[in-house]
C-alpha cells in the first residue's frame, strides 16, 4: 500500500486510517454514551420520517425489486442493504432534525447513521459494533468534511459525507486498513456534484443525497474487499470538486482536532463527543431565532397581536436560510422567517411544522410575510441572533440568543435525547414500544443484536 501513496493527501489518509484502526473508541465510556444518544436521535428522526408519503411510497416500491434483511420500525417492509440505505437516508433527514457537526458544516452522523442502519441487520452485528463504526464513521467523515470544502452551489448531503459511510461500513465489517483505503479511493473517483438547487425549488430529491451516497459506500468496500482496485492519486484530483481547507493537513494528524464552532477549538478525543444534536426540526441556521421566538410564545402566549417583527442574525443563516414564503416542506426547512413564524404562533418547531395543514395556517403565513430579515455583519463567524417583536399596542420586546441547545457546552442531555425520541416515534410504535425501544438503545447491553432490536419495534 506505502508504494501506492504516491500523493500527499492519500498518504496522510492512510496514518490516519491505520491509526484509527488500531484504536478502540468505547473503551471511553463518555464517547459510548455520546455514540448511543447519536444512535437513538437519528432512529427517531428515521421513524418519523418513514410518515412521510414520499418515504411511504420508496419503501413499497423497492420491496418488490430489493428485498432483504433491512427492517424498519413500524413497517412490515424489508430490503436490501443498498435500498435500505437509501430509504434510511431519506427518511432520516426528511424532518431536517438530525444531527451535525458545525466545524464540518455538514452531517457525518447521517451518513454513517444510514450506511450501518443496513449494513448491520445484514450483517447481524450487535449494539458494540454498530457503536463503535458510528463513532469511527463519523471522525473519517467530520475530517474530511471540515477539510474539503463545497464549492458554491452545492449541498453538502452526499459528497464528503460517502467518506464516512465507507469507514463505517468498513469498520463494521472488519475490513482491513489497506482495504478499507482502497475503498475510500473509490468513493474519490465518483464524488457526485450534490446541488442546492432543489432546496431552492422545493424539490425532495435533496432527501436521497446521503442515502445513496451511503449505498455507494456499501458497494465499494465489498468492491474492494473482492480485490476491485482503485487509484490512490483520486484523492489528489478532489479539488476538481470542493475546496481544501487551509487546514487540511492539520485536520488529517491522527490528533488533529476540528473546531466545534468558528472560534472554538474542540479539546483532544472523538469527534462524535462534538456533534449536535438537534432540539428542532430545521437547518439549525433558524435554530437561533426559534429560540427567541419561543421564549416570546412562553411568556405572551397566542401570537395574534403582533404587528412587526425583525429577526437580526449573522451572514450565513440568511445566505442558507433566506427563502421567503415557502411552499413545500424542504423549502419551509430552509426559511428562517418561516421557522421563527411558526415557532411565535406555536412556540415550538417540529416535524409537524412541515405538514401540510400547519404550511398553510393563516397566522404563519401573515406573520412570515412581516419577518424583516436582516443578516448583521457584526455577528462576525459567531453564531445569534436578535429579536424584535412589536405588537398592535405599540409593546416592543427584543431578545438575544447567543446560544442554543446543542452548542459547544451545552450538548442535550440524555433525558432530552430520549424524550425527542419518544415523541417523533410515539406516532408510529405507541409510547409504551417508544420508550422501551429507547432503553434498549441508551442502557441496554452491548451484546444485543441489531436485528433483534429493530425486529421488537416492526
């Protein structure tokens, strides 16, 4: 393999590879618990996404042509590992409530989460192994995010992401260093261009990105386990398609740490104990103001008197979030006016947000066409925003939120994690299945098998 590194990105892949290889995550106890609560977050954003018509209809329809192992809670369905990696990664990011890692700018967790969700009912593995190839999963998957870069124009969802998949699936499956590099270098040669465009349309095929990227992923790291061969100097022509960090080399040291925000380094250890998870349903550029508006629901109830808002928050979450008067569910994801408004007449924002009764209540649209939103430059890279709320009375309230739920140093606790589970499955398994399912995930054995547990919810 030394011979075939003739590039210096491939290279410094492979120490790191071979030093995470060598590595045991879960024998710190911190990063298992942070690996289980990951695991339980993306189940339950998976449930809740299997209601949607779209998911519904992806299933049927790829039962007849991809039967195999791959069960989904509440459903009687079962497929291959390449169409269950598919479906798990649409159903899990369809409410937009699933994890991240902010110094990536992307979801890692997705990735590995959709990929290992297939590939271990296949493989029958157990709750240890599913852990330990999540956590591997997504620290290849969150370096590579953080040190590759989209170019303009793109969606983060199945680009670097694949990288993680491929560690997580390789892990899993005990496939060896060399190969495992081998299978990271076939991936580098089909990296798809992953567009924007559909979130600006209102288009969902933006819901297939990790999935298949994850399906990929299965394919090449059996590909290379058959002795498929693949160029190592693919990693070098990567810039064909993103844009490397200043960075990159530093991110690649198998101690190399990356920033949990902007202006933040993460301390040394895994980067699983660094991701988010999510408190809302939404691109967590409207999470700060849904915090703001909340707080305003809690403390002057109905929303009806309000006669003008304006929501103050840094470059970015306009630049992302900016769409006006949504019309379908992804685009209502990505709309910061839209989020704030529901969470002012609602004073929450979850996946019901998106149905359609709540897309057309009269109140949010009246209060999303009064958002005055104003991206401030003084925010900097830091993350906030300022609210100002003024109603017919001529009472104005301003709140600022500098922090939410989720940031660095205020990670959500397992209580929190489990009653978010309990809530987005409960539709689907009924309270009781909910809460025994999420026990199994967050304090059951280690030893219990992945197929049997999912096999108790189905």
């Amino acid at each position: 393999m030394e011979r075939a590194l003739e590039g210096s990105f491939a290279r410094r892949l492979g120490v790191l590879i071979q030093a995470l290889w060598g590595s045991q995550p879960l024998s710190r106890r911190a990063v298992t618990d942070r690996a289980r609560l990951l695991l339980l977050d993306s189940l339950g954003c998976l449930i809740a996404g299997l209601r949607a018509p779209e998911v519904g209809g992806l299933l049927g329809a790829l039962e007849h042509g991809e039967p195999g192992p791959v069960r989904f809670p509440g459903r009687k369905v079962s497929l291959g590992v390449s169409a269950g990696a598919l479906v798990a990664g649409a159903a899990t990011c369809w409410d937009e409530a699933c994890e991240g890692l902010a110094g990536a700018h992307g979801r890692p967790g997705l990735h590995a989460f959709c990929a290992l969700y297939a590939a271990a009912q296949a493989d029958d593995s157990d709750l240890r192994g599913l852990l330990d190839a999540l956590t591997v999963g997504f620290e290849v998957g969150g370096r590579l995010g953080a040190a590759l870069r989209i170019q303009s124009g793109m969606h983060v969802d199945g680009t670097w992401g694949v990288f993680g998949a491929v560690a997580a699936i390789a892990r899993l499956l005990r496939t060896d260093a060399a190969q495992t590099l081998g299978a990271l270098a076939g991936a580098a040669c089909q990296i798809p261009l992953s567009l924007y465009r559909p979130v600006a349309e209102g288009a969902t095929v933006r819901n297939l990105y990790a999935g298949a990227a994850a399906a990929r992923a299965w394919h090449h790291v059996l590909a290379a386990g058959a002795g498929v061969t693949s160029p190592f100097a693919a990693f070098e022509e990567l810039d064909r398609v993103f844009v490397r960090s200043p960075d990159w080399v530093a991110l690649l040291e198998p101690d190399g740490a990356v920033d949990r925000t902007v202006d933040s380094p993460a301390p040394a250890g895994w980067l699983i104990e660094n991701g988010y998870l999510k408190p809302y349903a939404g691109v967590r550029h409207t999470h700060y103001g849904v915090l703001a508006a909340c707080r305003w629901a809690a403390e002057h109830g109905p929303a009806a008197a309000i006669s003008r808002v304006r929501l103050e928050v840094y470059p970015e979450a306009v630049t992302y979030c900016g769409i006006r008067a949504p019309r379908s569910a992804i685009s209502a994801q990505f709309s910061a006016s839209y989020a704030l408004a529901h969470a002012l007449v609602f004073g929450e924002l979850g996946p019901e947000a998106y149905g359609r009764e709540r897309m057309e209540e009269p109140e949010i649209r009246r209060l999303e066409a009064l958002v005055d939103l104003v991206a401030d430059p003084l925010f900097g890279p830091r993350r906030g925003a300022r609210l100002f709320v003024e109603t017919e009375g001529g009472e104005a309230v301003q709140y600022a939120v500098d922090t939410v739920p989720g940031d660095p140093g205020q990670p959500l606790g397992e209580g929190e994690v489990v009653e978010k589970f309990i809530r987005y499955a409960c539709p689907s398994l009924g309270e009781a299945c909910s809460a025994r399912l999420a026990d199994a995930v967050v304090k059951g054995s280690l030893d219990q098998r992945i197929r049997a547990l999912l096999q108790d919810a189905s």
